[in-house]
C-alpha cells in the first residue's frame, strides 16, 4: 500500500535521597509492522532519533513471530499487510495473552474501520496521513497508562521551568510573562531540552498545521521567546541547518 505519512519528525527524571547505584536502562524497545517502505523508514528513523530502539516487519506474519518473542514496550501495526493482515496480528496476539500497547496505523478512515480496529484488541487508532510528532505522543501516552506513570504537569530544566496547568513559567524563581504560544513553544523546547527541534516541529506543535517551509514566523517566534526567558542566550541555541536546542544549564 502506498499512503503518504506525514510531515518531517522529530525528559529525563530521577530522584532518590539516598544515592543508589546509577542503572542505565536500555531504552525503551518499539515495534513497527509496516510494509510501505517510506512510511516504515519515516516511522522508524522518527523514532530511533526520539530515542527509541526500533524493530521494523514489513509483512503480518514477520510482525506476529517478533511480538510472540520480544518483550516491547509498545508496537505500530498497520492493518492492510501482506502475509497476514493487521486485524488477524492483534487478535492473535492478544488471544495469546500478550498485553504489549498497540496503536493501529492505518489509511482508512472510517468510523466502522476504527471501531472494529480497536475491537480487535488495539488501544489506540491513527489514520493516515499523519503527524509524527501527533505519532510520537500517542506512542508515549500508550507508555504512560501501560506503566500506570501520570505525565508531571511541570517540566523544569535548570532554573526553568513551566507548570502546565496553571501555565506559571519561572525563571531563577522569578516569574515570567509568555504569551500563549511563547508559552508553548518553551514548554515544547523544555520537553525535548538537549535534542535539536526542526522548524517544521514547531510549526506542527504550536501551529497544529504546516506552513510555508519558508516561512519565518518561527523565527520571529523564537527571537520574542529568548528576548523574555534567555536574553544571555546561554539555553536556546540555532542549530545551523537543524533549527533550535534547549541546553541543559
């Protein structure tokens, strides 16, 4: 099946009073049964850079025996697969007990596709085409209820930090006036502090639609941002060529 995908892709936390043993956990393992070669090494590389390791079947039957034997933190399967097809994968897999999140990826559309999607044992249904980073969010939120782990509602990176239910932004225990996309392009940067962020991210994340690749408003956006939260331009550095990172201070 050829189906367009999307646009171009895109924390850490620890605490203990006691100084335990650092343990480095592997990351956290995905599995992507797709057999449309673009959307499956769009899917896959946006993932590998989000700092997932990432399994790829390109057929039902190779995407069946690799969740009967690897233990995934979740898996994206689109329905329409050769071989064996994406509805017949879930029910197998979890008529055998396996409880792995799984969110179908699929181009149609319907109600009654999406119903019987997630009859089928599917925790979540998306519909192509897509956005990567509304991809990326569904596969963390899978996570989330899966390791029964409720998102923070603050993010701090340093001496920043933003609470998003009351949208208070503090600065070295100061606070900050944003407006409501300054906001949530500090809050979208602090998110993914340490990784570079395309322009294209942060149209789709504060936008919610693209625009002109050309276009300058994130410029424009990110110049009001550092003007009121990194005026010594020490945080939010351009990445030439990339678009923007949050270092960590």
């Amino acid at each position: 099946m050829n189906h367009a995908g999307a646009s171009d892709p895109g924390g850490a936390r620890f605490r203990f009073a006691t100084m335990p043993p650092i343990v480095q956990r592997p990351p956290m393992r995905i599995l992507v049964v797709e057999d449309d070669e673009k959307i499956a090494s769009f899917v896959v590389r946006g993932l590998k850079e989000s700092g997932f390791s990432v399994d790829h079947a390109p057929d039902g039957e190779t995407g069946l025996a690799l969740a009967e034997t690897t233990e995934y933190d979740a898996a994206v399967v689109d329905i329409m697969l050769p071989k064996l097809d994406g509805l017949s994968l879930v029910r197998r897999l979890r008529a055998a007990r396996r409880t792995t999140p799984l969110l179908f990826l699929s181009a149609r559309a319907g109600v009654d596709d999406r119903v019987k999607g997630l009859e089928a044992g599917a925790d979540d249904y998306l519909t192509k085409p897509f956005a990567f980073s509304e991809l990326l969010a569904r596969i963390q939120a899978l996570i989330r209820r899966a390791l029964r782990a409720p998102e923070s509602t603050r993010i701090a990176v340093g001496d920043v930090s933003v609470d998003l239910t009351t949208r208070e932004v503090l600065r070295g225990g100061r606070k900050v006036e944003l407006q409501p996309r300054e906001f949530s392009l500090l809050a979208f940067l602090l998110r993914h502090a340490g990784r570079p962020v395309t322009k294209t991210m942060i149209l789709e994340h504060v936008w919610d639609y693209s625009f002109d690749p050309q276009t300058n408003v994130v410029d424009v956006l990110v110049h009001r941002l550092r003007n009121k939260i990194d005026p010594e331009k020490t945080r939010l550095e351009t990445v030439r060529g990339v678009g923007y990172i949050w270092r960590h201070a």
